[in-house]
C-alpha cells in the first residue's frame, strides 16, 4: 500500500545572474518524498544537490514552479510564514554545525524552541531530554568548543529536534567526520527516523550512507535520475564496518 505524499515539487526552476548571463541550476523538475521515507540525493559537486535542498527547505524561493508540503503551496507563503514553517515543521543538520560557541550544547539546543515563543522553563528540560536522545546528557553544560565533533553534530542533530519536525533535511552530515564517528552518526540518523517518524531527506557523496535509504535519486545536468545498477553510476556495496559504535546511554549504532 502506497504512503501519502509529504513532500512534491512541481515544474521546479531555479536560475541565478551570472555576468550578463544566466545560470540554470536545473528546470522544470519534479520530485515527490513519501511520508516516512528515507530520501538520498547524490551527485557531483557543483550539481545543484544543496540548491535543491535549500528549495525544499523554504530556505530560497525558486525561480519558477511550486513545492508542497502535503497540500499547502509554501512557495506561496510570505517570509515571515516561511520563518514560522521552517521553525515548527522542518529540521536541519549541515556539514558544519553553526553551533553557537558563546553558548553550552543545552543553549544551542534551546534556541529553535526559544524563537518560537517556548518558555525557557519548558525549553530547557526538553532541550535537555533531545540531549539524551543522542547520548549527551552529560555534556549539556559544555560549550560547542570543549566537543569533539561528532559530538557537535549530535548537538546538531539534537537541535534539528527539540521541536518535534515532521521532516528532516541533513546537507551532508558526515561530511566533516572521520569514517568511525560517520557511522555512528548514520546509525543516529536512521535511529531517530525511526523513533520521531521523520519524512527525511539527505545530501550525501556517502554512497555507502546513500544505500542505506530508503531510495536515491541522483542529480546529474539539471535532471533527477534513479543511479543505473551497473556501469560508474552503480552505487557500491557497504564496505566492511568494525565493531559497532556505542555512546553514554547503552545505545550502539552501526
């Protein structure tokens, strides 16, 4: 039985100046995310992969067509609706983690609830609770700085959270980490797909993460394609993983 649609975009364009030219990033294209899926984008660097996720995101209007959000046209909301949508209904995980290093890993995880009008008194002890989730109760008094940073990035992860997001949107989230601290942040993500019942989508050069979703799509020449299963497109075999990677809290990823 087919799920709902989450997430569709239609006729989607997006074109940027360039000297006296134009540069088009991609144009007319559509894409549909099931409700719960498990979405991978991959491709070449340059290839408009982050453009795409920053489109669906509501981080940037395109240049032409529309984006849903199950049956509400976002692409039509005024900035400050787009603002509020983002902070309730969307969660972000980048490469770089943006912590903000003045405060501990509890205060860069309340943030997204404090915008929102959320009382810090209920902020922080569900800012705290998100913490555990990802095995960093006892650090919540640490600034971004005294982290390692697959730590940072379960801050990250944390933050993406707290506010209880139907979708979640991760721009390479291993991308800075070394292979040991990437699994375990892969094994979290697919964690906690599960357990918040995310519709998820993930820019990633990761083809080992990218096989682990629930479907890839690669963006090549403006156009959405699903990889080939054979030739240089096929996308690898996991490599063999070592022991599983645990953290405080009795969880193990692999």
């Amino acid at each position: 039985m087919s799920r709902d649609i989450a997430i569709r975009a239609v006729g989607l364009t997006k074109k940027f100046r360039s000297g006296t030219g134009e540069l088009v990033v991609f144009e007319g294209l559509n894409l549909e995310v099931q409700q719960g899926e498990r979405l991978a984008l991959v491709g070449e660097s340059g290839s408009g992969k982050s453009t795409l996720l920053y489109l669906l995101g509501a981080l940037d209007r395109p240049t032409d067509g529309s984006i849903y959000f199950g049956a509400r046209q976002v692409t039509s909301l005024s900035d400050s609706e787009l603002a509020d949508f983002r902070n309730r209904e969307i969660g972000f995980v980048w490469q770089t983690h943006y912590l903000l290093p003045e405060f501990t890993a509890l205060e860069n995880v309340m943030m997204p609830l404090l915008i929102r009008g959320v009382s810090q008194s209920e902020a922080a002890p569900a800012s705290l609770a998100t913490l555990e989730e990802v095995g960093l109760k006892t650090r919540a008094t640490h600034r971004a700085g005294e982290l390692s940073g697959g730590e940072q990035q379960r801050v990250v992860l944390a933050r993406a959270l707290v506010g209880k997001p139907r979708f979640l949107l991760a721009d390479e989230p291993t991308g800075n980490l070394d292979f040991k601290t990437g699994e375990m942040i892969i094994g979290l993500l697919a964690e906690l797909h599960r357990s918040h019942r995310l519709t998820s989508i993930y820019v990633t050069h990761n083809l080992s993460f990218a096989r682990r979703c629930d479907r890839v799509l690669k963006l090549e020449a403006g156009i959405l394609l699903e990889p080939a299963l054979s030739g240089d497109d096929m996308l690898p075999e996991d490599p063999p993983i070592g022991n599983p990677v645990s953290f405080e809290g009795g969880n193990t990823y692999v």
